[in-house]
C-alpha cells in the first residue's frame, strides 16, 4: 500500500513537472512572437526573430557579416532579439554621433551586468551620478600622470626597450608574445597605479598577468550569459561565469589590495604620487568638506581592476595584430622601417614629437585598428 502510494505520488510529481515544463515554453513561446510586434516606437527588424532565440541563430556562421548584411537591407538603425532582451543598433559615424555626443545625458548608462559581482561600482559599470564623479575623478588623475601627453612617453620608451630586449633574447626561435605583450602594456598601467614596473618572471606580477589573460579569455561567453543571467547559477563553472568573478577576486584581493594597503601606511605629504594614493587624497578631501560623494575604498578597489583590463587588453590585442599583419606583409614592413629611419635614424628612440612625421607609419597603424576591429561593438547601453 506505502509502495503504492509512493509510486503514485512520484507519477503525479513526474506530470505535473511535465505540464509546468510545457507552459513554460508555451509562455516563452508566445512573448517572443508577440513581442517584438507590440510596439510601433522602435526601429524596424531586419528579419523576423526566432521564438525564445530571438534573431541569434542569423548570427550561426559569423557576426560581423551579419551585422554588415543587416545594415544594407535595413539601414544605419535596427532592432534585434538576443534572446528576450531588445537591443537597438547603431551604425555609421553621424548617427552614433547624433545618440553618443549629441545626446550624452540620455545615451551614458550601462544595462547590468548579470555575470560580474561588481554591481554597479567602478567606472565601467556604475550609471547616473556615481558614473560622472568616477570618471571624473579618474580621468582628471590620470591626466596630471602624463595620460594623452607627450610626459608619459619616456615610461612606455623605457617599457619598449625592455620589451624588445626580452625579444631578441629569445634569438629568433618561436613563441606566443601575447602573455609577454600583455605584461609589457600592463607595467606601464602599474607605473602609473601603483607607482612601480614588474619584472616579467616576479611571481606576484605573473600572477596578476595570468589571472587577468584568464579573465579575458572568460569573457568570450558571457554574452551568452548576460541574455540568460540564470546561466551563471548552473552548478560548476558553466560558460566560464564562476572563472571571471574568480579571477577579479584573486587580481583584487592579491595585487589591488596590497597596494592600497600600502599607500595608507605611506599616507601623507611623504607619500609617492600614484592613481591609488591621489585617489585617496580626493575622497579624504570630498569627505572633510561634507560633500555627497561615492569615492570610496571600494570604488578604489574596482576601478584599479577595471582600469587595468581597460587599459591592458585593447592595446596589447592592437599590437599582437600589428606583428601577425607585419609577419604576413613583409614589403609593407620594410616601407615603414624605411619611414622611421628616414626619420629618426635606427637607433634613436620615437616620442610623441616624430608622430605628424610619421604619416606611413600612422596610416599601418590606423589600418590595423580598422581591419582587426579590436572592439567592434560598444559595450550595450541603455
């Protein structure tokens, strides 16, 4: 009789899962045909979106294309479906002109970020108000350490020389420079961060670099995740989602913290100018006026990540293409090295000055960026 009873309540149980799985996509099913169709004050669709999918499965043999596709049939502005979750596209320089800088106050907030624990801290994902003081507060910081003027190029000379030093050492056999490129680019940031450049084999250093090619690397996948948030809840390490936060906790807890740790047993007139401790000097001041400020420690903490990642991996991405382009055009290579010598001669080291005397040069780089497409959408805003 208990075994009966059992077995009938484990089939009712096993049913009535069945038919909450079945309304679920029936509902799923529904709002995505719906819809996209309910509201005439968006642009149009390209193609008709897929239920649940929404227009994902277009994008099956390449984005980019697509994209490219999508404008020619539809124009400089377009609405999609990834998944649920509408996003409008935006092409062309005049109109991302028009909704960028035209219109700034509207157009400056971030859509949240489901697969990072940050919340809304740091200058990349924060919004409103605690965006402009983070930004402002950084920028104006990073501007007075040389940021955009010719002041900074002697620490990436001096970077550069080691950086090549490091090469030729290698004496011509083969290897992957995307770690050391990243290092290299990264010892100028930790220049100006924490005051002081790594050697590439200082373990606490190789550390930080390590985790942070990890951390990029995880982010392949989490566009997926930001569509379908609960993704990131699946038991293990789905998509990579757990590998991001995991590593933003060890670069955090094992290099940011003890820098800043630093800096405030250092506090004070005697203490060497860096973002951290000039950082700590303008939130010490917007309190001690009584101001309604967001600097904070853990704003501190954040934004030395989410600068280094900014700072780091479109620079060192730039370069790594600009070598595989350089490796396969050899003839265009040896132009430029003519350019340069002509120049600067083959032994003296360019700054800013030699740029406007560069135009070859300039345009190689400025090719590189266009064909690579180091960053070829912009982070979603909303």
């Amino acid at each position: 009789m208990i075994l009966a009873t059992f077995a009938s309540s484990t089939l009712w149980s096993t049913v009535t899962l069945g038919y909450a799985a079945l309304t679920l996509c029936l509902i799923l099913l529904v709002k995505t045909l719906v819809k996209p169709y309910m509201s005439g004050n968006i642009p149009p669709f390209p193609a008709r979106p897929y239920p649940i999918l929404g227009h994902l499965p277009y994008f099956a043999n390449g984005q980019r294309q697509k994209l490219l596709e999508f404008r020619k049939t539809t124009g400089d502005i377009f609405s999609m479906f990834f998944g649920s979750q509408l996003f409008v596209v935006v092409n062309g320089p005049r109109l991302v002109k028009e909704v960028l800088v035209k219109h700034p106050d509207t157009m400056n907030s971030r859509p949240p970020q489901p697969f990072v624990d940050q919340g809304d801290y740091g200058v990349v994902f924060s919004n409103g108000a605690m965006w402009k003081e983070q930004r402002s507060v950084s920028q104006a910081i990073l501007r007075s350490f040389g940021m955009g003027k010719s002041s900074l190029s002697h620490k990436i000379s001096e970077e550069i020389g080691i950086y090549l030093d490091t090469l030729a050492a290698l004496d011509g056999k083969p290897k992957d420079v995307r770690t050391l490129t990243a290092a290299s680019i990264s010892n100028v940031i930790c220049s100006i961060m924490v005051g002081k450049r790594f050697d590439y084999d200082d373990p606490l250093f190789k550390s930080f670099v390590e985790n942070f090619t990890r951390q990029i690397a995880a982010f392949d996948n989490m566009s997926v995740v930001a569509i379908w948030p609960w993704l990131r809840y699946i038991p293990g390490n789905f998509l990579g989602a757990k590998t991001v936060n995991m590593c933003a906790q060890i670069i955090r807890q094992e290099f940011g913290d003890k820098f800043i740790e630093l800096a405030l047993k250092e506090d004070g007139e005697d203490a060497a100018p860096t973002f951290i401790t000039s950082y700590i000097k303008e939130m010490k001041k917007a309190q001690k006026q009584g101001n309604d400020t967001t600097l904070s420690m853990e704003q501190l903490r954040i934004n030395l990540q989410q600068l280094f990642i900014a700072g780091t991996d479109t620079t060192a991405t730039t370069l790594t293409w600009f070598l595989v382009y350089m490796l396969n055009y050899p003839k265009i290579q040896s132009k430029m090295y003519e350019e340069i010598c002509s120049v600067m001669g083959p032994e003296r080291a360019p700054d800013m000055q030699d740029k406007v005397k560069l135009p070859y040069t300039n345009a190689v780089i400025m090719e590189t960026q266009r064909l690579a497409s180091i960053a070829p959408q912009r982070y979603a805003k909303h």
